[in-house]
C-alpha cells in the first residue's frame, strides 16, 4: 500500500510541475523576477502540495474526502482530466481580494504550508490552488481548453439494455484460468432451453330441471353431469418450428325418465387427439402438416330401443392435410387458420351393430376413404376478464359433397373453481341420407355449471 502511495505520490508531482511550468510562463507576465528563482519557488510548491497528500493520508482516514486507498482522491480529478475551464475558477478571480490577485500572479509556497496540527481548511485551500492553477494554465495556452464546465454538465449518460437471444442449441466453452500460480477449476452446469409448453384444463359440470308430475303443460325432470379433460403439449422454438399436440376428452350423461330401458344416457362423448407441425415460410405463416383423429368412448342407443347408434370406434374418423397455417397471438385474442388444399379423410366403423350409411360409409362396408380439402380455424377470446369464447370450426369436401363442424364454447368464470359453461354445437353434412322433414344443418346445446380448473 505505501508503494502504491508513493507511485501515486509521484505521478501528482510530475503532473502538478507540468500545470506549474505553464504557470510560470503566465507569472512572468506581471512581474520579472528571474526564470531559476521562478523554477526554484515551483518545485517548492509542489513538494508542499505534496506533502499536503501525505498530511491528508495519515491524518483524515476517517475523513470521506481521504485518499482511499485503492485509487487517487476524486478531488483532483480536474488536475488529470481533458483541459477544462470551471465556474469556481472564474468566480474566485473576480473576486479581486489582494490574496486572489497575488495568488494568480506567484503562488507563494508559505500558503500551502499544512502541518498535521494545523487548524487550516485542507479542503478549502487545496481546491483554491486547483482553481489556480487551471485559470493560469488556461491564459497561458488557452488553445488547449475545448470544454467548459457547462458544456460537461449538458452531456447526458446513455445506457441501452442488450437482451440476447439463446438460440436453440448453444455451445458453452469452459476453460481454467491461472490466477495466483494456482490453477481453479470451474464446474460449470449447462441446461438446453425447454421449448415445450404444457398446459390443461378440467371441468365437472351439473344441470338440474324438476318438472311435477301434475305440472299443466307436461314435462319431465331430468339431471345432466358432463366433464371435460383438455390436455396440451406444445413446442416452439421461437424461430421455425412449431408443433402443436392436444388431447380431447369430453364425457356427459343425463337422465331420462320416458326412456323405460335406460336409465341413463350419453348427451356428449368425444375423444380426440390432434397433432399439427409447422415449418415458419414468413412472418405469421407456416407451411403444416395436420393430423385428427376422433371417436367415442361409450356405447349410444336410441330411445327405449336396444337399436345400437354409435360406439367405440364406430365410427372413428380421421384426417391429414398438407398446407399453411396463419397464426396470430395477441394479449385478448388468438386464432389460427389451417388452410389444406391437399387432404385426405378416412372413416371406419368397428362394430358390426351400428349402421354404416349413417356416417358415409356405403352398406356392407367397414371405412371410407376420400381425397378433398379442408380448413381449420381456431379461436380463443377473452371478451372480458372472465369471460371467454373459444371457438372450432372445421370443414372438409370431395368437391361432391361437404361436412363441416362448428363448436362455440363460451366459458363464464365466476371463480377459479367456479365456472357456467354455454356449449353450442353445429354441424352440416350432406354426404349422410337425409332425415324426413329435417335438412342436412344439424344442432346440439347444452347451459351447465359446475368445477372447472386450468393449469
């Protein structure tokens, strides 16, 4: 530490004989005396200016304003910065007091004479020989001064935040560093971005409608439970991939007294798995590759019949389009828009019982296959802080005949666990024979409260 002190020491003294040489030049102007008793007077000032440092070191450690001991003393940082003419310079010369006037013109050495005992101001008279000094150098080559103490004041710090962006696969380089002879081994522990993105959500929903037996316009209760299961596994790389994977589990019974050999039956059943990937082609655009597919889980029977309508992959439908998705992420809003002009769909019906026209399929046969294309637009959007619409509509054609589903689930929360559920459910098929006195447009709706929660 005492070595750094004096290396310190040192560089203030040449730095301080530079400013002072400059200064003579300046005194000679207002008197004559000669240049070796001007030179001689100088080095006597910057031995006092130097022993002042020393007097400050030892003396002011408790003192904010001390030389610290890691670097010089942010008081004479105007000695060592670009030329600079300050205010404090300036002022204190007009002040024009006999002290000031001599001052300017020869610094005598007795003013820095700082003893350890002395009641002086170091401060004080340390920055009035600062000021000075840089006035005396500034008349004497004034071509060296290109700032002013206003012009310093104006600059203003600029900081900019970089944010780097990992890419999907980083290469970290780890080596040892010889610090103090010894060689530090550093174990350093790298994880890959997880660009996966899951998430679910679950319901359990009830409806209730009594209606006495008595009652003038006639009617029957009934009780409906349905449940709904969403599972999502999504990834993103935030550069060209995307795949998109969603599991689809919807279940719902309801009671129905006129039908005398069921007790209960089905009103909703659906499972399905959907899988999408996409490849970015620009900006919000990605060329895709779409895989359905769709059944039930349980058996459905007609009313007060053992006449069996659907079941477990019967029918089971699936498609594959090739194409371009838009898609489009706002902070209310969602959608995406799944364009294949390149489609195929293929329908199977598993069980011998259930009628095979009914879904397209020619009699006497168990699938269907057909060549065409589809669209796929899928929404979400929160209307309000606990409102939201999420809406499915998909269509597919052979350019002979079309299918096309629309479902619109408007989910109102009144809590976390809390929700009323409005479900609404269109479908067109004309592919399909055609029921008397009904059209090829086909419909379902169900109101339900009940438990629902999102992770």
């Amino acid at each position: 530490m005492q070595i750094d002190f004096v290396m310190k020491k040192s560089l203030i003294l040449s730095i301080f004989c530079v400013y002072g040489g400059l200064f003579v030049v300046q005194a000679q102007t207002v008197s004559n005396p000669s240049l070796s008793e001007r030179v001689k007077k100088m080095e006597q000032i910057a031995l006092q200016y130097e022993d002042s440092l020393l007097v400050l070191a030892t003396e002011n450690q408790k003192d904010t304003e001390a030389l610290p001991t890691d670097g010089m003393n942010p008081r004479y940082y105007r000695l060592f910065a670009k030329p600079t003419l300050y205010a404090s310079c300036v002022s204190n010369a007009l002040e024009m007091s006999d002290e000031n006037l001599e001052g300017y013109a020869v610094s005598e050495p007795e003013y820095l004479e700082l003893s350890p005992n002395s009641d002086v101001n170091h401060s004080d008279k340390i920055e009035h020989e600062i000021d000075r000094t840089i006035l005396a150098t500034s008349l004497s080559s004034p071509e060296l001064f290109a700032y002013t103490e206003d012009q310093i004041m104006a600059e203003q710090v600029v900081t900019t935040d970089a944010v780097a962006q990992l890419a999907p696969t980083a290469n970290i380089i780890t080596r040892q560093e010889v610090l103090d002879d010894e060689v530090v081994a550093m174990n350093i522990e790298v994880k890959r971005p997880n660009f996966w993105k899951t998430s679910g959500s679950a319901s359990l929903q009830f409806t209730q409608n009594y209606i006495s037996e008595n009652w003038y316009k006639g009617g029957e209760s009934t009780n409906t439970l349905v449940s709904e299961l969403i599972l999502k596994a999504n990834y993103n790389d935030q550069q060209h991939i995307q795949w998109d994977n969603t599991l689809e589990a919807k279940l719902g019974f309801t009671t129905a007294p006129s039908d005398t050999m069921h007790k209960y039956r089905t009103n909703t059943d659906l499972l399905r798995l959907s899988s999408k990937l996409g490849v970015k082609a620009f900006k919000s655009w990605f060329y895709t590759i779409e895989v359905e597919s769709k059944t039930q889980m349980l058996k459905n029977y007609k009313v007060n019949s053992d006449i069996l309508q659907s079941a477990f992959t019967a029918p089971l439908e699936t498609t594959v389009g090739i194409g371009m998705d838009y898609k489009k992420d706002l902070k209310n809003f969602n959608i995406s828009v799944n364009l294949a002009p390149l489609a195929y769909r293929w329908v199977y019906v598993g069980n011998d019982e259930v009628d095979e026209t009914k879904f397209g399929v020619e009699k006497d046969e168990k699938s269907l296959q057909e060549y065409g294309s589809s669209m796929k637009v899928k929404s979400t959007w929160t209307i309000i802080k606990n409102v939201t619409w999420t809406s499915r509509l998909e269509a597919f054609t052979n350019y002979e005949k079309v299918q096309a589903e629309w479902e619109n689930t408007f989910d109102f929360a009144i809590s976390r666990y809390l929700s009323t559920k409005l479900f609404l459910h269109g479908r067109f098929d004309d592919g399909v024979p055609r029921m008397e006195d009904h059209s090829y447009f086909q419909f379902k709706e169900f109101l339900s409260f009940g438990l629902s929660y999102k992770w």
